[in-house]
C-alpha cells in the first residue's frame, strides 16, 4: 500500500461519499470507486459500509484512516519543519486575518511588503475562524485573542477597541442603545464566541437581535444601511462616514497578536514578514486603540 491509497480512503470517510472524495483529490468518480475496490480486495475485508446515509467505516476502516491522519500529521510536520529552514526571502506565504481588519488597516502594509520582497508571493486568507497554523491552513496570522495557543509564537501589536454604530441620521443613531427601541446585528458561526457577540448576549434581549451574520465586514455595511446597531473595532466604525459611533459601554479591549508556529520561526520569508508588520503596525496602535 501507498500513501495515496490511505488519503483516498480518509478522503471518503470524510466526505462520506464517492463523489464527495473524488472532488476532494481532483479524480473523478469511476477512479475513486475502482480504486477503493482495489484497496479492499488486496486486504480481504471491507472498509466501508454503504447505505442511503453514505459511506461509513468499518473497525478496519478506523483503523486504517486513524494512519492516514497519524501519517499526514507527519508529513505536515516535515514540510513545516523544512520551510522554517529557508534562509532567502522567497516562495509563498500564507497570511490569515479578517476581512474588516484588511480592509481597513493592513491592505498599505501588504503593499508595501510586496515592493520590499518582490519574491514572496503572500496569499491572503480572510477566515473569521481560526485557521489551523500547525497544520499550515496559513503560515502567519494577525487576530485578535486575549490566549494565543501555546504552539504558536509571536507578539502583541496593540489592543483593539470596540464601540456601538448606528447609521448616520437615522432613528437608531437617536435612541438608546439599550432601550427597547434599539435593534442589533448580532453574530452567528464563526463568531459566536467573540467579545461583541458576548457583549449582545448580556446586553440585548434575542427578540431585538434581528439579524446574524458571520463576519464584521457585513456588520459594518448593515449598520451602514440602518439594518440595525453594530459593535464593531474602533478602526473600522470610526473609518465609515455613514456610521456614528452612539454612547454605549462597548465591550473590553482585544489584544492583537502576530503569530506563527514555532517550526516557522526562522523562515527567511516568515521573518521577513513579521518584521514588517510589526513595524506597520506598530505605527498604527493609535488607530486600532481607537485613538
């Protein structure tokens, strides 16, 4: 057996389908399902067991996809360890933060670092969740968290600052915030769990939550269309003509954080990045402050 056989078989178990699989690894039908038959008849014993709801494992199909992810762990393990090893500032790199953050205050940075090392090619994942660094879902991430996990290294930029927008001349912007008369957008999936999320949750009835979205670039264009009161940064609310800032207690600061895996660390390209944005950003904690 090959590694492509064990990602073939993990693969199916996760997409829980043939066709799931076959888009997963870029094959088409026929050959996943001639493959897997292959796989099973050289081991004597099925893997799976079919049924209208899927494909689902056997105890020798456990068995198998707990390697698959023993071993994957393993290759990813080595690829990071070897891209902490480049000593020139070149190749790709993978950045994460949130689109209201990009948009609003680290899209000239980007630029800036493209024209310093124009061999680094950066790819920008806006996620609100929090990608996976030690499997290189990304490579560095700018967030905001008060608790870094332990496996990643970094620094503290500065401290983001909340506030509570209402559309500019509007009856929102002219009640109380806390009153019965204020509606909010609240936040649903991945962003249940923030501190202005939290922040609704003890402050505002569910009935006057009168919409969710999932990431912060939306909240600030609903508020901006009168959907309802947002609590969004500082640096993005204050930044939006058609917003106003209204006189609420918002939610305590985050923290911002420049992170990366500890295996990265000593990347030429990592480096070089970090050290760029620290500098940005370290020019800017007046406006992520809300200053």
């Amino acid at each position: 057996m090959n590694w492509d056989d064990f990602r073939l078989v993990r693969a199916i178990a996760e997409a829980r389908s043939l066709v799931g699989a076959a888009d997963a690894l870029g094959l088409n039908h026929s050959t996943v399902f001639r493959r897997l038959g292959q796989i099973e008849a050289d081991l004597g014993r099925p893997l799976f067991e079919r049924s209208r709801a899927g494909y689902a494992p056997t105890g020798a199909g456990e068995e198998m996809i707990s390697l698959a992810n023993r071993m994957s762990d393993g290759v990813v393990e080595f690829e990071r360890r070897l891209a902490g090893q480049d000593e020139r500032p070149r190749g790709e790199l993978r950045v994460t933060t949130t689109d209201s953050m990009f948009a609003s205050l680290l899209a000239p940075m980007f630029a800036t670092f493209r024209e310093a090392y124009p061999e680094i090619r950066v790819d920008v994942i806006a996620s609100n969740a929090s990608l996976n660094l030690s499997r290189r879902d990304a490579d560095v991430a700018i967030r905001a968290t008060s608790e870094p996990p332990d496996t990643l290294v970094g620094r503290k930029v500065g401290m983001m600052a909340w506030g509570v927008y209402a559309k500019k001349d509007s009856d929102l912007a002219r009640c109380d915030p806390v009153g019965p008369d204020a509606f909010y957008i609240g936040f649903g999936p991945p962003m249940e769990e923030i501190e202005p999320a939290l922040w609704i949750a003890r402050n505002v009835p569910a009935a006057r939550v009168v919409a969710r979205v999932n990431t912060m670039h939306i909240a600030a264009l609903g508020a901006a269309a009168g959907l309802g009161l947002a609590v969004l940064p500082r640096v993005v609310g204050d930044g939006m003509p058609e917003l106003i800032r209204v006189n609420a207690k918002p939610p305590a600061p985050n923290a911002v954080w420049l992170l990366t895996h500890a295996d990265l660390k000593g990347a030429a390209r990592v480096r070089a990045f970090m050290d760029h944005a620290w500098n940005y950003l370290s020019k800017e904690k007046g406006r992520l402050a809300g200053e």
